[in-house]
C-alpha cells in the first residue's frame, strides 16, 4: 500500500463517471450519457472538496451528503466546487441525488481506484470476517491541485461539512 497522502501532497488524478446535482424541474442526464469528471476539470480554475462516503442511502452517509448539501451554495460563492464519492454506480447516485435532492456531483468509483489511491479503504470485522469498507474522509485540494486539508474518520457526520467550511473561508480569505 502507498504511503498515506498527506496536506502538502499533489492530489491522485482520476476520471470517473460521474451524476451532476438536482436542479429543480431537470433530470440529470449523466446515468444516459456516460458524463465523466475528473480533477483536471477544475485545474486553475476552483478548489474541489472530495468527500468519500460508504453508502447511497444509508443512514450515516446520507446525514455527511445532506449536510454538504446544506453548505454547498456557500462553497459555490467561495469557487469550490463539492463532489461525493463511493463505490456506488451512477444509477444508484443517481436516485441518491433525486430522492434528498443533492445539489453536488457523485461519482462512481465501482473499479475502487480512486479511494485506492486516496488510501481510504479500510478492513474491519463484520462479525468474523474481514471486509473492505471506505473510511468516510475530505480532502481539500486547491487549484494547483494541492493537497490542503484532509479529514479522516469522520464521526461528526451533520457538522462536518461547517468544519470544511471554516477552513476553506479561512484559507481563501488569506
């Protein structure tokens, strides 16, 4: 396994399929026409909040996505731009953003490359047998594609996206 990336490290690239946000009265059309982001998308152009998740739906996840929700017009007036990811397909996320309304992009990490190379894969016992989950963590990464912030194991699950907010408005205001 690599060595754990750390504030400071150049962000992994990658490229996933991807499901854009709600929009009122729209349907996204990403499930249908394959759209796929990656992080040179927003090379010099926004910072990126990449959050990795567990599970579409499930309780825990689904309180982390929704409270991002809850914060993402502010990262929009501050030019971040907030992305979700999970080993979930892009129907799943798909229904993931309609049934909250989810106003970010998810991505579809099914290969588990990217939260391979972001290091978020932990094993845990599931009553006697190891499995791999992903460890929900943040990574802030700026427009030179930096690393400035990362968060692991995040147990404050509504709070924390009012943490990363903090530290974005601080570091921007700079």
């Amino acid at each position: 396994m690599a060595d754990e990336l750390e504030v400071g490290d150049r962000a992994p690239s990658f490229e996933l399929p991807a499901v854009y946000g709600y929009k009122a009265g729209a349907t996204s059309p990403s499930a249908e026409e394959k759209v796929k982001v990656s992080l040179k998308d927003f090379q010099d152009k926004k910072w990126v909040v990449l959050s990795f998740y567990v599970y579409d739906s499930s309780p825990d996840d689904t309180r982390l996505m929704v409270g991002f929700n809850e914060w993402n017009r502010r990262f929009r007036t501050r030019e971040v731009e907030l992305l979700g990811c999970s080993w979930n397909g892009v129907n799943s996320h798909q229904q993931f953003i309609e049934v909250y309304q989810l106003s970010f992009t998810l991505l579809a990490d099914e290969h588990k490359e990217v939260t391979a190379k972001y290091g978020v894969v932990k094993e845990e016992d599931d009553m006697g047998q190891m499995v791999k989950k992903i460890d929900r963590s943040t990574f802030v990464i700026d427009k030179t594609g930096m690393i400035r912030a990362i968060w692991r194991n995040i147990e404050d699950l509504r709070g924390h996206a009012k943490d990363v907010w903090d530290f974005i408005n601080a570091e921007k205001r700079a």
